[in-house]
C-alpha cells in the first residue's frame, strides 16, 4: 500500500511540475509575441502584407528547425494525423492578422484589442464542445480581470471611431474567433504530430498563402515594401512566427486550451513594457494598473483547479482494484 501511495504522490508531482514548465514556456511565448504590434507599426505596411512577408521569412528558419528535429527524431510520425489541423490552424490564423488590423483602423486599437481577446472565451467553448474540457471556475473568474485589463491597456474609448465602426466591431470579433480557431487547432496538431516545428511550418506557409490571397482579393498586398520596411518584417517573422509561436505551440500539446488562450492575453501587457523600453512609450498609471490585472488574470486562469489530493487519488485507484 505504502508503495502505491509513494508511486502516486510521484506522478502527482511531476505531473504538477510538468504543467509549471508548460505554463512558463507558454508565458514566455506570449510576452515576446507583445513585440509584434510595435515591430508590425514600425514596418509601416498593409496588414496583408506584413501577415504575408512574416511568414515568408520566417520559412527558412523553420525549415532548418524541422529539418533538426527529423534528424533527432527520425521518422516519428507521419503528416495524415495532423496536417488537416495545422493547414486550417494557418488559414484561420491568416483572417485574423488581416481582419484585427483592419479593425484597429476602423474603431482604433483599444477596441479592437479588447474584442479581440474574447479568444479566451471562445478557446474555452471549442475545449468545452469538441474535448470535453471543462471550462473552470478559475477561468471564468478570470474573464473580467483580463478583458478590463486589456481595456486599460489599450486605451480603449467609449466612443467608436473610424468611417464604418459596425464594420470595424465585426471585422474584430471574426478576428477574435479566427484566432481562438488557430489556437485551439494548433493544439490538437501538435500534439498529434508529437513535435513542434513542423506544424508550426505547415501552419506558417498556409497563413501566408492565406493573407497574401487576401491582399491580392482587396489590392493591400505589397510584394516590394521598402528596404527598411523589409528589416522590420524579417525581425518580425523571427521574433513572433518562429520564437513566440514555436514557444507557445511546444507547451500546447499538454494544456488544456483555456489556460493556453488566458497567458496569450498577456501580449497586451508586455506590448507595454516593450513600448516604454524601445519607443520610450512611458504607460500611464491607468496601464500599468491594466497590466497588474491582465497578470492577476493571467495568474487565477492557470491556476491549478481544487482536485482532490494525490492521496485520495490513490485510495480511489486502490479501490477500484479491489
């Protein structure tokens, strides 16, 4: 018996230090992916065109990482699983870096920011109906704390403003299911594929394709944006679609999708601080206290759900035998 209750308290514990490391991976990969806003402003092109040409140059760093884990891991899975997943993961993922920029030019980036990370709540109802992941007390308690957050942050003002605000309110709220899609189906795809990189690659080029198809439909897609504007695209593609990503897509495979979506909402915050050091943006009392409650969010979303003790676990397992 004693050996039993040793062998389960173990697992326990690892599996409890397991999903700590997960969540710092995932935390670092959202607060690095808070560099794309400014690296995207400080390129100064479309928003078609800036989804396009990140996933362009980011290609051949991510071939090179797939290319790495084949030679490591030769021959561990084939694509049929996870490829569909990832392929679509990367259409939606494209709708949504094309519709949210668009939507910061119609009702401005507070709104659109805000809306755009209903993700959370619609991560959760995808884990929900298609995993049958329940949507916890902890990430529900949350909500509140990150969307008004997010709303400080951002700036976000009681008036709509730009030509066509209804227009620009929907373009953000596709924009936000778009990216609560990609999310949860990058999940499944890694973790079916049992590696990282590559999904990530197969994503990545339909993202591209994607965005670029819808630059062309509506005429915004630059193929030849200036020199400068290109050194900021190529610094984009490797800070956020190879790092950011790579880093939130390997800790994925193992949490559940709400606690995936609850740490992404941290970009706000670490857009923030990024601001304040590169641009010399210093935040405002209202955003630093924005901030302060996208972390506590952050931090009651993840936080391990009340279970029952590995003891009792146990118990129940020895039970079960008898």
């Amino acid at each position: 018996m004693s050996d039993d209750v040793s062998s389960g308290l173990a697992s326990a514990r690892t599996g409890d230090e397991q999903r700590r490391r997960d969540l710092r991976v995932v935390v670092s990969g959202a607060c690095i992916l808070g560099l794309t806003s400014i690296l995207y402003d400080l390129s100064g092109v479309s928003p078609a065109t800036g989804a396009f040409f990140r996933c362009v140059y980011a290609l051949i760093p991510l071939g090179i990482l797939v290319w790495v884990q084949r030679r490591r891991q030769p021959g561990k899975t084939s694509t049929r699983p996870w490829i569909v997943k990832a392929v679509l993961a990367g259409v939606f993922l494209g709708v949504d870096l094309v519709l949210w920029h668009e939507a910061i030019h119609s009702i401005g980036a507070g709104l659109s920011t805000v809306l755009l990370n209903l993700q959370v709540l619609f991560v959760a109802v995808l884990g929900y109906i298609v995993l049958r992941q329940r949507i916890t007390k902890e990430l529900v308690t949350s909500l509140p704390l990150l969307l008004v957050g997010v709303a400080l942050v951002a700036g976000m003002s009681t008036t709509l403003t730009g030509a066509n605000p209804a227009v620009g309110v929907t373009f953000a709220v596709i924009a936000a299911g778009a990216y609560a899609v990609y999310i949860f189906l990058m999940g499944l795809a890694t973790r079916a594929a049992g590696r990282t990189a590559l999904p990530v690659l197969v994503s990545t080029i339909a993202t591209g394709l994607t965005s670029g198809l819808i630059g062309i439909v509506t005429g915004t897609l630059d193929l030849a944006p200036a020199l400068p504007a290109q050194g900021w695209l190529i610094l984009l593609a490797l800070v956020s679609q190879v790092v950011g990503w790579l880093l939130v897509a390997s800790a994925s495979q193992r949490l559940p999708a709400g606690s995936v979506a609850a740490s992404l909402v941290l970009q706000s915050a670490s857009a923030l601080l990024f601001g304040a050091f590169l641009l010399s943006q210093i935040p405002s009392v209202v955003q630093i206290v924005g901030a302060a409650l996208i972390l506590a969010g952050v931090v009651v979303a993840t936080r391990q759900p009340a279970a029952k003790t590995p003891t009792a676990v146990v118990g129940e397992r020895m039970e079960t035998r008898a």
